[in-house]
C-alpha cells in the first residue's frame, strides 16, 4: 500500500494499509448486511411470485427425399449445372433450415395463437396480435443440435398446453411446408409444360423439314445412301473397262463395221452415260426419285442433311429428357402429404424449467454486495472529506445525505 500519510475517520493519522480497508467495511457494516439483506429478501420474493413455466420438446428430422434427376443417367450432372432452378425438385436444398423460416414466421406464430387463444392466456388487455406473438416468440425456442435434428421447445405455466402446442407447431410445420411444396411444383410444371409445347413445336417443324429435303433430293440415309452409289458406281466403272476390253478384241476380229462392234461401243456409251448420270447428276434422275446421290451434290447436301438430322435429333431428345421431368413435377404438384418426419412428439413435461430462481437470487445478492460495498468507499471518502476539507464542507450538496445514512444505520 502507499505510504501516505493520512488521517482515519477517527482522527487519529496513520498509513493506508489493508487493515484501513476491512476497518472501512467493518464500520459501514450495517449498511452493506441491511441493503444487501433487502434487496436479497426482495429478490427471494420475487422469485418466489414468479409463475412457473415447463418446457415440452419435439424432435423433427430431414425428411429423405429421392432425387428427380437419378433415372436420367449422364444428363443429371449437366442439367445441374446448367438449370439451377430444377434443383429444387432434386431434393438438394437444406430443408431444416427451411423449417426453421416457417416456424419462425408470422403465419406460423398467428396459428398458434389463434388455436390456443393465447392473447387471452398471455393476458393481453388490448387484443394486439403483435403483442401476442412477441410473448410467444419469447416462450418459444427452435434450434438444431449437433446432430442435425431440429428441435422444437416451448415453454408454458400449463405443462399439458405447452406438450400441445409443441405437437401443434409440427403440424403447423407440415401444413405450410406442404403449401410451398405444392407452390414450387407448380411453378417448376408451369415452366417444363411451357418449354415441353415448344419442344413438340420444334420437333415438328424439324421432322417436316427433314421430310421436304428428303422427298426433293431423294436422301433419306445419306451414308448407307453414300455407300450404295460409291459401289454402284465402282461396279459400273469396272463393267466399263471390262466391256472396253471386249470391244478391242471384238474390232481386231470382226473389223469396225462389224454389227457386234457397233453395239458394243453403243452398249458402252450408254453405260458411260450412266456413270456421268451418277457423278454430275440431271433431272431425269432426280425426277426417277433415285437412292443414289449425285457424286458433285453429296457435300453441299451431305451438310445440308447432317444440319437438318441434327436439328431433328436434338428435339427428338430434348423430349425424351423433358418428357419424365415435366410428368414429375405434375405427380409433385399433386402430393398433399405430410413430408416432416418426427421422431419425438412432445409429452407433457414433469419438471419446471424456469424461473431459475437459485440463480436469480445468487446473482442479485452478489450484484447488491459488490454494489454497496463501492458505494461504502465512496461514502468514507465524502466522510474524510468533510472532516479535511472545509470548502468541502461548505460547497457538497452530499452532506446531509452522508450525516442522514451515518445516523440512520449508526456508523
């Protein structure tokens, strides 16, 4: 302690030690013992009248959903990514977060208020529902646990009403949970219903289209188509040089007037002919609806079939990939069951929960102490200012008060 030289509140001088301290209390102890004894008893008292709340619990966990896209084999992984808004239907939203919204909502609060009447249990003079629902949401707890189940507390002076509006508040859970599942499947079958009519759409004119090409050009598989005119072609070319070959003999034999000659170079212009058909193509053989494909048209309209079989295979997919979805969001919109899956229903609790009336007095009792014993400080200090200071004395408007509490508790 400092080594200043001080006079004590008897007037005899000594040093500040620790002694000076518990001397302080000592004399001030009435005031401290009375105050804090007062202010405990009050507390007891108030704890005492405090009404008596039991706490009922239930347990509600993730429901199992299965996953939409699961029958769609590689178009599961591409379609997430690029179609976010279908991954609701995929079950991949966290859904006891979801629960813990809805029960912490308004609607929510309302009905179970409304069912349970408790603007008149709460004894709300006024009938304000606000006022209602903010006693509720103090009596009310919603958390999840470490091991992700959602737990639902509430508390109530009735411990049979506190069991029932705990089991309430699950079908109050399942009721509205049911209607924003009911809303999101429409939705997602208003929008797959949409791009289905137009898929069907698409799908048509690309089948009409390939048709027309087909019929005008006569293409109605151009590789096999591709394939059979080459052989063709090589067949031809071969008979040609075979017939040439004859030819040359037949001119060595018979001469070039020979009638055999002559229809030979006939029979080979006309095979010729027929060759230069397939390669260069003409009406006559278009107009012959002819499989083979003229050798000179085969890129342009090869690209042109490979675009339009293209178009057409895509749509033709397009459908089968929205065909099973749109029919699930139909089967979705129609699902009215309970979805929440419970695993304890609250019973009516046996013990109280709260006050926790130990703790409120323990807490004001050593708030009361602390409090009076700085306050005694501070009125010794006041006190060896009077006996110090005489403008001290002159100008503190706090005299009266120290000389009215030293005589009140005789210190």
């Amino acid at each position: 302690m400092s080594n200043t030289s001080i006079e004590r509140t008897d007037g005899k001088p000594s040093e500040v030690n620790l002694w000076d301290y518990f001397y302080v209390l000592y004399k001030w102890r009435k005031f401290i013992i009375l105050n804090v004894l007062v202010l405990t008893l009050i507390a007891v008292v108030v704890a005492l009248l405090l009404p008596v709340q039991y706490k009922a619990t239930a347990t509600v966990m993730a429901p199992r959903k299965s996953d939409l896209f699961g029958g769609l084999g590689a178009f599961s992984q591409s379609i997430r990514e690029f179609a976010p808004f279908l991954r609701g239907l995929g079950g991949n939203q966290p859904p006891l977060f979801t629960y813990l919204a809805i029960l912490n909502s308004r609607t929510a609060m309302e009905k179970v208020v409304n069912k349970f009447d408790l603007i008149k249990v709460y004894g709300i003079k006024d009938s304000s529902m606000e006022k209602a629902i903010k006693k509720l949401r103090g009596n009310t707890d919603f958390e999840i646990d470490e091991n992700g189940v959602l737990v639902i507390n509430v508390y109530d002076e009735d411990r049979k009403r506190a069991a029932d509006m705990a089991n309430y508040f699950i079908e109050v859970l399942n009721e509205i949970n049911i209607k924003l599942n009911i809303e999101e499947a429409r939705n997602n079958r208003i929008v797959l219903e949409k791009r289905y009519l137009q898929n069907l759409a698409d799908l048509k004119t690309a089948e009409d289209t390939l048709k027309k090409f087909q019929q005008r050009y006569g293409i109605y598989y151009l590789p096999e188509q591709t394939k059979a005119a080459v052989e063709a072609a090589a067949e031809l070319e071969a008979q040609i040089i075979a017939e040439e070959v004859k030819l040359g003999i037949l001119q060595k034999q018979l001469g070039e007037d020979a009638p055999e000659v002559k229809l030979a170079k006939i029979q080979i212009e006309e095979m010729r002919k027929r060759l230069n058909q397939m390669k260069e193509g003409n009406n006559r053989l278009r107009n012959e609806l002819s499989l083979f494909v003229p050798f000179k048209d085969m890129p342009e309209l090869g690209l042109q079939y490979l675009r339009l079989y293209r178009d057409y295979e895509i749509q033709n997919k397009l459908l089968e990939f929205i065909v099973p979805l749109y029919e699930q969001a139909k089967i979705e919109e129609q699902k009215n069951v309970p979805v929440v899956q419970v695993l304890d229903y609250a019973v009516p609790p046996e013990k109280k929960a709260r006050p926790f009336r130990t703790l409120i007095v323990l807490s004001v009792f050593s708030s009361a102490l602390a409090l009076f014993v700085i306050l005694t400080f501070i009125l010794n200090l006041v006190e060896y200012k009077m006996q110090t200071s005489e403008a001290f004395v002159i100008n503190n408007r706090f005299i009266n008060l120290v000389r009215i509490i030293k005589s009140f508790y005789g210190v």
